[in-house]
C-alpha cells in the first residue's frame, strides 16, 4: 500500500503519524531540528524560509499549548498563520470537514496543521488535498501526536546521544494515548533495543505486547536500570471512572517518586508531554528535579515543529 | 443626497454596499482584483502594499469564515490584523458602539472591516470616523454584503466575460438574504438584461420586482436557458420555521439537482457563496460537478477583497 | 528590600506597579513615549526594534481593550505577537500559573504581558522567570495597572507641561480601582504638589489619606480650581450593591455634568480610563466637549506601550 506520508521520490509530503515512516526521515527531521535550535537562541530568532506561505492551525478541538506551539514555529519561519477554532464556527452551520478543508485550500493555504477528536481525520485531510499542501497531525483521536513524539525523541538523542543502547520507559494511561502510541513508534524505528510501558492492566491497550514493548504493572520493577522516563498525562476524567479506583491508589502504585526514581539508571533522564499533574501523576521533587528534561522538551518542540515544516514546504 | 461611499473625488472611500456605486467604481475593483489573483499563485503571495497599516475586523457577529477571507487579504497587503470579537467585550461592558469605534480610531486604526447583525451598523460607523479611515462592510443584517456581491461578479465575468448578454438566477431565501441583494445590485450596475429569482412567494420580499428581477417559483423554469446560477444558502432556523413546510419538501421543489441543472445552458456555471448544506438546497452532484465555480469562488474573493482594501487606502 | 521591577543597574527590567519606581525611570518612559507618537502618525507606522522577539499576550481575565492595546503597540515594533486567553485552557486543565509560565518561556518568550484578577500574579511571574524575561503588568486585581497610570501622566504632562504647579482630582470608585492606586502613585512621583480624590465615603478605601491625598465627598468643592479631572469607571456589579443607593442617586452626586465641571480652571483636562458609562460617571456633554482628551488618551497609550516595552527589551 502507498505511504500517504511520502510523495513519489519518497519525500516528506505529510506528517500524520511515527507508524510508516522511515528510520531515515526522522533521523533528517531530528537532524534539521538541530540547527533550529540555534535559531532559537539569536537575538532576532526568525529566518525567512517560509516568507508569504499561509499556514492554518485548523483546531477541531481546543488545545492553546500545542496550538501556540505550532504558532510560534510557523511565525519564526516567516509565515503567515491563521488561527482557526473550527468547533465553533463552520461545523455548527452543517458543512462537512472536507468542504471547510476545500474551503480553506480555495484560500491558497500552503499548511494545514490539524488537531482533531477524531482518529484519521488527517490522514482524511491529507488524502483529500491538493498535491501542493501540506498536512501536519497535531494529535487526531486517540491514534497520534507524530511532533510530539519526534520531540521527545530530540530530547531523547540531546541527552543520550546513541538510541541503540538504551531502555526507556512509558508510564501511565497508554491506553487513551496518542502520544505514547507515536513514541513507541518512534522509539522502534530509532532502534531502541528495550522499550517498557508500565502501568495498570486497566490502562493498556489489548494487543500493546505486539508493538514490540515489554509490559511491567509494578513500577520499581518496569524503572530498574532504564536510561529515560516518559510520563503520560493521567487526564482528569480517567480517574472519576471505573479503570480507576481512585487518584490516591493510582498515585501510591503509578505516582511518580523520588523514591520510584531511584531505581532508574542514576542519569536517567524524565520526560513529561505536559500540562502536568503535579501531586498526581507526578512529584513535584521529580518535575523540578537535576533530571527533569520537562522545559527543555518544550523548547525542542519548537525547533522540531520548524524542522517539519521546513522539509514539507521544501518538498 | 451624498453619496457616504465617495469622496469628494468620486473616489471609493468605503465599501458598504453595492447599491449607489456608479459602475465605473465596480469594474475598476474587478480589474484591480485580477492582478491579485497572480499575486496569490506566487511563490511569495505578498505585497507591500499596506505596510504598516493597521486593519481591525470588528466583528459584532461570528463568522470565522468571512473574517479569514478578509485576515489573509490583509496579510498578503502586509497590514497588520487585528481580530476583535466584540460580542464578547467592550459592549458587554455597557460602552456604545460609537464609543468602542471611536477608541479603536484613536489607536491610529486605517481600516475597519465590520460585520454586525443589525443592518446599517457600518453605514453608521463610516459616517462617524474621520476622513484619512475607510470601512468596508462584511455583512450587515439583511441589508448588504458587497464584497461577496463583487467576488461573484468577478467569478461570472472569469467565465462569461459580458455581463451585456446573460441570463443569471438566483435561487433560494432571497427574503432573508444580504448577498441577494448585493448581487441583484451588482448584476443590474453592469448590465445584465435578465436578473431572475427562484423561490418559494415566502422566501421572497414584498417589493422584489422592482429591484429589477423576474420572479419565478418553479425551479425548471426559472432556470431554463441561464447562464449562470447563483444558489443561496438555506439557514437551519428557517426550515423549522412558519416559512417551509419541511427540508424534505423543499429539496423536492428547490434543491438544486442535476436534472434540474440540465433545463440551464450547457456551459451555465453554478455558484454558491458558502457554507453549503448538501442534500439540502445542493445536491453534490451539482456541488461537485463540472460546471462548479464554489471554490474559485473562494479563490477570487481573497483578491477582490485585496482590491477592495488597497483601492481604500489609495485614495 | 529589593526592588523587583528593576536589575542591579538600576535600569527597567519589569513594569508591575509605579509605586517604587525612580521618578527618574518615570520620565525616560515618557520621553521616549513621545518619540512614538510621532511613529504613529507616519505613513508606515513599523519599526524594527523588536524584530524577532517573541511577546506573549497572557490574559487570564479578558480585556479586549487592553489585550490590543498592547497587541498593536507590540506589532508596530516588529515583534511577534501570542495572545493567550488562559482562563479557557491549560488552568482548566489543572496545571499551575507557573508551570504555565515555565512552559511559555521555554518556548523562548522575550516578554510576558499579564493580566490577572488576582493582586500580585505579575510580581509572581516577575520573580520567578529567567533574568532575560521581562513581565509588564496589565491589571491584577485591585492592585496596579502601571501602564494605564504612565499614559495618564503623558497626557497631562502634553496639556500641562509642568506636574509641579498641578491640582489634580480623581472621581469615583477609587475602592475597586487598580488605575487609581497607579495614578495616586504615578501623580506623587512626578511631584503634583495637590492631589484630590472625590468619591462617597463607601467607594474609599480607609487609609486613602495615607497615599498623599486630599479627600472630598463633595464633588463641586473637589473640582473647584482643579487643572486635570481623571474620572473612574463605575462598575456595573458596584451599582446593584450595598456600596451605592442607585445609580440615579450617584449620577447626581458624581456624575460628572458641564455643571460641575464649570468650577474646575477653564482649561481644565477631563480624563477617562474608559470604557465609559454615559450618563452613569459622565454626561455626553462633558465626555465629548472641548476639554475632554479621553481618545488622544488612547492614542498616548500605545505610545506609551510601545515605549515600556522597547525599554526592557534594551536593559
């Protein structure tokens, strides 16, 4: 079957998920990044590669973090960006997604970047589009989250240099999670030799083993010796509901500790996609903590959103 | 009575609707409009034009789409854009709307595009600002939307080219309807000799013949032999109303389907202005088909929009 | 005790309130506001002293007004421009006002603008963020709204030259006003040797006296020979309280009427934060007469803006 992803000279012509792209383009996407972050830190932080092209945050569903994100990457590349909350506009009056895309695409958009409720609404989009645009997934459903999981794995190769020699851990509700389903895609295709989740039976999808990772449900054991940590958010409506029996059980058992830490590599590193629940998925000793990555993953997210950017408009 | 659109020049000093523009007014923003269209297939879809200038789009009443046609024309001027929704601010806050005008004015505001749900609210606004800022109207209650009135314009002439020979219907709620009557102005200044409305006697206004239109309420009739059909977009609220007896029985008589489209000429062009209601007042057949103009529509709103607003601040 | 708003030089590096602030750095703001006003009124209103500086609008209380004041003021230096309605997003989602702010600077913000309905979330930002991050206070709670204080200044010192010969009166909700407290401030800094404040006793706080002004709860007798008139926004919420009998009954104590106004100087200024309650705080007569400079109060205020915020991105 055709890689929606790529175009005929097996170029970068989508980003829509980690699954199906090759080791190669992601090591040029994390590689390009690199010299974003250069950018970043100059005293006018914008260079003009992507001056007069029309880039839309098409949010279906309201997220300002990863919006702004994207705002910001866009904006340092010298685009010109325009912020649509499509929830309450078009949708309402009863036209279809692929009616308001054409609509948009009418207005000569170079970008789409596509936040959805529902899985495969990019790959929809991007299917349904001319050759000349450009689709980025930023999180559809509970399938995939790809720059966040390119950015973690940035953070990733910044910290530890070498993927083939290292054991990381997931913890927390991979099962409602797009971002862990794109870093274990990620962490494969990079060659990560020892990849764990580790959370509740509750939490983990069905068939999880058959995505090449190893499952622990007792956290000191699933932490022992491995070089980085990634926490997933623990969303609030989770807890009220029946695959859990209550945030102070699931912080006893799945919290992250100090003490939990401990049983990590001593360099391990700690990563967390953000918003944070301190006091629930996380100790705030950890998020503050020597081994934190947290705001340096958010900084990289940028470089990386530019990163993507960059190649699909060169494609 | 002066005219408040021109200047002492018989220049254009305001858009705020097409009736009372001279015709020399409207075929020179048609003219100015087809050297922005290659703008926007640039690589770099920018101009200078209104470097430094700084639009508001004051919008009294939602609508995402309209404010981004008018956001990316202004950008591609390289104005700066300002968003304001105004419903949820200032006027909550008891200031009049004169008051919240004459406060953005003194922020050294060059252009107003409003949108505002009572008829009239930019016809107030322009005779209140000061002489050097100009306003365009983006719909304004039943009363006028002229630059949807001119995009349509600039669409039949891209494919029929002389007004002076064609046929042209307009089908649908032309009672409740502003782009009607922009276009009905607009079609009777650049003299087309046959303007026909297509609907239901309850979704037409009392006085409708003396705007210069043959009324019909059979469709196949009414579209026998045109040269182009303008569709009009059929609001949810009316169909539960006193006006229609069902969607369903609407469809039947008014909905615009390819067997009706066969009693227009063979190269006739189907219009709409957008957002679509398929199944409803267009069948997607005809939305889809080869003799579909919708998304050039789109297209060609953004560069007339772009001549609209840089004729204003040339003169 | 160290002053937070500015670096072990002495020069600018935060603006959270105008108490504690030199006179000196007082009038550096003004004088270089006064530059900016002649930016505004050129053709091209741009310039590049902020090209490539990322400043983040973060409004936690709404404030359409204030929001573009200083969205505006930022664009016409060239820099980039976020604006973050938080109240709507990661607050909901349990993260903290700090992880919210450390998460926004590690997207490399250069400058914070902040609005808050609790007194002191600017100082706590201040504290807390990176020494090359700057934070301008845009209201937080009753406590200071020091740009709004430092506009007021620039336009008396424009009609009045000299602040040393000065009479100037502040009517109404004094209580419930953070314009106010920057103004009493902002009036005792640049040497205003007699400052009145006029209000009924219940819209004072107890230790006014305190603050370096004079008290009156008869407003002919304040006015009399008075040379600027700063009137307060009465709110809405205060009318319906215990705090005032009727808005009819304050009208005719404090509403400030042509009347009234006749016992200030001649020359006196009338001033207004706005928005405005017409008829409730001021009769039209005065608000629109020849001695009110309420909208070129606007205008100095993105002057003003822009003035503040060049200074701290030059310290």
């Amino acid at each position: 079957m055709e890689n929606p992803q790529l175009n005929q000279h097996g170029e970068l012509r989508h980003l829509l998920s980690i699954e199906g792209l090759p080791a190669g383009i992601v090591r040029h996407i994390l590689d390009t990044a690199e010299s974003f972050v250069a950018v970043a830190e100059r005293e006018v932080k914008k260079v003009p590669l992507l001056r007069g092209k029309a880039i839309f945050n098409l949010f279906f569903e309201n997220s300002t973090r990863t919006r702004t994100t994207f705002e910001i990457a866009a904006k340092r590349l010298s685009a010109d960006v325009v912020n649509l909350n499509i929830g309450a506009s078009s949708q309402s009056k009863g036209e279809t997604l692929l009616d308001t895309v054409d609509n948009l695409a009418a207005m000569q958009a170079d970008m789409f970047i596509v936040r959805h409720g529902q899985s495969g609404a990019s790959h929809l989009i991007a299917r349904h589009v001319a050759p000349h645009i450009h689709v980025i997934n930023a999180g559809d459903g509970r399938h995939a989250h790809p720059t966040q999981g390119l950015l973690d794995m940035f953070t990733i190769r910044r910290y530890k240099q070498d993927f083939t020699r290292l054991r990381v851990a997931i913890v927390g509700d991979v099962l409602h999670s797009r971002v862990a389903r794109s870093e274990i895609h990620a962490l494969n295709v990079l060659g990560v030799p020892e990849i764990r989740v580790i959370a509740p039976k509750t939490l983990l999808p069905a068939e999880v083993e058959q995505m090449g990772v190893h499952v622990y449900h007792d956290m000191i054991k699933g932490l022992k010796d491995v070089d980085a940590v990634i926490m997933l958010r623990l969303q609030n409506e989770r807890m009220r509901g029946a695959l859990l029996p209550s945030a102070h059980e699931y912080y006893k058992y799945y919290g992250f500790t100090k003490d939990k830490l401990a049983h990590a590599k001593p360099d391990a590193i700690v990563m967390h996609p953000g918003p944070m629940n301190r006091g629930i998925e996380i100790e705030s000793g950890v998020a503050d903590g020597g081994q934190s990555v947290i705001l340096p993953q958010v900084t990289f997210g940028i470089a990386v959103r530019m990163a993507v950017m960059s190649i699909l408009a060169g494609s």
